[in-house]
C-alpha cells in the first residue's frame, strides 16, 4: 500500500507533544512491513533546510478564499525508507513556535492550517502520489477528509484514495469564528450541525470526524470514552454515531531510544534478567538531585504540570504522600499555580521532595531509571507515553484507571502475584495515596517486588506492534465504500 502521513509535526523536525513522537515512529515501522510511505508537513522554522540538507522539488498554488497562495515543496528523509515533504510557505510557518507563543495562540490559525490541509490534496496532484491511504492527525488536518470528499475525489491520482483520521487528544479541536468558512473553498451547506458548525463555530476536527473513512484514537479505552459526555468534550453524539468506524490503537515507544540496557544516558545498564544496575542509577539520581537516604522508596514523575495530568490531586495528597516514608521527583512545567504549589512544598520537605521545573530528555531518563515508582494520576489520558517507558525501566506505574493507562498498565494482584503496575479509579487525592500505599506494601517484599519489575519489563509496547495494527485497519478501509 502507499500511505501519505498528514501531520503538523514530527520528530525530530518539529515538537510541541506526543504527536509528533507518534509521527516520527509510526511511518518508519510502517514503512518497515513493505508499504510506501511518506509524511507532509509544514516547513517551520525550526526545520532547518541546510543541516537536512533539503531539496526543492516542485512548486504550486493552493487555493485560499478567493484567491490563491504560492509555496514549495522540499522533499528530505524520516530514518532509511520514508520520504518526508515539508511544505514550504514562509508568511505561514516562518514563526519562533508552531502554534503559537506564551500570549496565545497565532490569531490567523485557521488560514495556517486550512492551507496545509489543502496543500496536502495538492501535493499528491503535483507529485502524482496516488496514495492508498491519507492518514491525517488531530485538528491540524481535519479538512482533508473534507476536502477529498467535496472537491478532490474525482481527481485521477486521488480517486481511490481513503482517509483514517486520528485524534490524539479531543481536547484540541480546532475551533474558529464562522466567517473563517470563506477561507475553505467549501459550500456553507457543510457548515451545519451534521457537518463542521459547533455552537456557531467552524470545528476542525469535527471535519475529521464526521468525514474520514475511518477515525481511530491513541488507546482503546479512550475510543470509548470520548463516546460520553464526561470525556466527549461535546463531540460525543458524532462519535458516537461513527462509533462502527471509530478504533482504538494504543501508540508504542521506541525501544532503540527507551532501553535500558544500552541507554547510555543512564548511568548504569540494566534489563529484565539483570536487574541490578538499577540500584546504581538510584544512586546517582539522588545524588543529582542532592536527596538523601536511598533506603526509602523513590517516586518519580515526568508530566507536565496541568489539571489533565491530575496536578490538582496530586497537590492535595502530597502532605500523606510524603508521610508515607517516600521520596519524591518532579520533573516539569506548566501552569503557573503548580510551579508556584510544588516548589513552596519542595520548599518545606527538603529532605524528601524535590521539584525541577524545566523539561531535560536526559535528566528525564535518569529518573525513570533511577525511581521505585512512576506516577501518573492522570484526569483523562489518551494514551500517555510515560507510563510505558517507566514499565521497560522498571519503575512500576502507579496510574488512575482512564485511557491509555488502563490499556497499557496491568493491575496487580497480589494473590496471583500477576500484573505490571498498581490502578485507582476515583479521581481524588485519598485514591491516589490508597494505591501508593498498595505498591509500598508489594515493594516491602523484595522479590515479589523484583518479579513485579520483571513483569514490566518484558512487556512489548513496540511500535511494530502497534505498526500491523495500523495496516490491518488500512486493508480495512480500502475495502470500504467513501463516507
């Protein structure tokens, strides 16, 4: 199959989140199964032109409105055997952050990315792509679907072309003033409550939604939930109704990049079998950080510091927490409240907590190899990545039961001795320390501890696993009559 990758960023070109870790390591392990693959996305700043050593391969108007906008086309590489087409339209993506800057997002959003999605359909026109498959990402590139149903679809190199749109987070959706419409080339009979308008405003992602051949999430816990309204962030009765085209397929992690016996970021090398190097990385961490004992259990987190990720839970357990006879990491940043909440705790537990508000990929490693535990009380959770890199260094997750999380971290039992991390269900900060406790009492028994880890460790969260997924679903669409 030929599969062209929609996405407004990928690693290692342009980073805001976990779509661009998922865009940067599905093509490839796609590609590495025998298909043709290839990514577009835009041409930022960041992506720099001469150290990719980028090529111009074309050029082409995209019509916008009334009028028509010019770009390029540079063409570079994603690993051996994915080619990566960066669209190249300065007035748009010439900026310091993809989306926007501490004072909000750009105010022409929407003529950013309606461009880019357009672009998309126009480069497989230009470049005689003819893919089997468009896979668009998020609100970015909801229009695609669209725009090949109501004005693409009769082009030759697009006639059989199907569409699986994925939401990484529902959250997100792309919302604009109604008159940005115009900006669409489409029919304002698409503009209804069936089709793109939400509350008076043009939704980019309900696009994807109601136009994709098929839609898929980042976990299969999560495909459910957003069918409520608890977590369907008012898209629940879309969902709902495309829920025999809606799919869950949990994202995987790199295990070139995540492995601790060859990460030589850590700094001691360990596996499953041999655990013993990760005593060495406990060390050196609490050394690092300047924290004392290494008799007491260390707890770790890597998040970023906003409701979503349970910081309000977590601020109010970290008195019982931190009496449980714990140490504790943080490593992040976010919203202001929790900087100024945590580092005031850090403050007055010197000898047990400790607060880094920054984001270091390094110091990140060096705390999933050095913690006991890894906690993630998170409100909602698509996927979440960190919980599965915790699990293949052997800090077992301490996670609520939402998402990916749910998919991904197997509750212990401790009569079976079976599992790879320990669950709570009630979003509250007596939940979360419950299910502390529980690990501590399992970690008190060294080598039901040990085995505990192990269980963790061998666990296959690879993106192949998760790469035959994706064409399974895309064998299945191709088969399909266009929504």
């Amino acid at each position: 199959m030929r599969i062209l990758f929609a996405t407004s960023e990928a690693a290692p070109f342009a980073k805001t989140g976990g779509l661009a870790d998922v865009a940067g390591s599905l093509p490839p392990a796609i590609a590495s199964l025998g298909h043709e693959v290839s990514v577009v996305m835009p041409r930022y700043r960041q992506v720099d032109v001469h150290a990719l050593k980028l090529k111009q391969i074309t050029t082409f108007t995209v019509p916008l409105g009334t009028w028509s906008e010019r770009c390029d086309v540079l063409r570079g590489t994603m690993g051996k055997n994915v080619t990566v087409y960066f669209i190249n339209k300065d007035v748009f993506y010439d900026r310091p952050e993809l989306y926007g800057t501490t004072h909000g997002d750009y105010s022409d959003n929407a003529e950013r990315f309606i461009f880019f999605s357009r672009a998309v359909l126009e480069l497989c026109n230009a470049l005689q792509l003819n893919p089997d498959i468009v896979h668009c990402n998020d609100w970015q590139t909801g229009l695609v679907p669209l725009y090949l149903q109501k004005l693409y679809g009769g082009a030759e190199t697009l006639r059989r072309t199907k569409t699986v749109f994925t939401v990484h987070n529902l959250g997100y959706q792309g919302l604009f003033w109604h008159w940005d419409m115009r900006l669409t080339g489409l029919d304002w009979n698409v503009f209804t409550p069936e089709g793109i308008e939400f509350w008076g405003k043009m939704n980019l992602l309900k696009a994807g939604l109601v136009s994709a051949d098929s839609i898929t999430t980042v976990s299969k816990t999560y495909s459910r939930e957003i069918q409520t309204p608890e977590y369907g962030c008012g898209l629940e009765g879309v969902l709902k109704r495309r829920s025999a085209d809606l799919y869950g397929i949990v994202n995987g992690i790199d295990y070139k990049t995540y492995d601790p016996l060859h990460d030589h970021a850590i700094p001691q090398r360990y596996s499953a079998s041999r655990q013993s190097g990760k005593s060495g990385c406990k060390k050196k961490l609490l050394q690092l950080v300047n924290l004392p004992d290494e008799e007491r259990p260390l707890l770790g987190m890597v998040t970023r510091l906003v409701d979503q990720k349970g910081m309000d839970i977590l601020t109010d357990a970290l008195p019982d927490i931190l009496s449980l006879g714990v140490q504790l990491i943080i490593l992040g940043s976010g919203d202001a409240m929790y900087h100024r909440l945590l580092a005031d705790a850090a403050s007055h537990n010197r000898n047990t907590m400790r607060v880094l508000l920054q984001y270091d990929e390094g110091l990140a490693k060096i705390i999933y190899s050095g913690s006991d535990m890894f906690l993630m009380p998170s409100r909602y959770e698509p996927c979440g990545l960190g919980q599965m890199i915790a699990l293949r260094y052997g800090a077992v997750p301490i996670v609520r039961r939402t998402g990916g999380l749910s998919d991904t971290v197997v509750a212990y039992r401790a009569r079976a001795e079976l599992g790879t991390g320990f669950l709570f269900d009630e979003y509250s900060a007596s939940a979360l320390v419950d299910a502390i406790r529980r690990a501590l009492k399992v970690f008190g028994n060294k080598a039901k501890w040990r085995h505990l880890m192990k269980a963790g460790m061998n666990e296959d969260f690879s993106w192949e696993h998760s790469a035959k997924e994706y064409v399974k679903l895309y064998q299945k669409v191709m088969k399909k009559q266009r929504v």
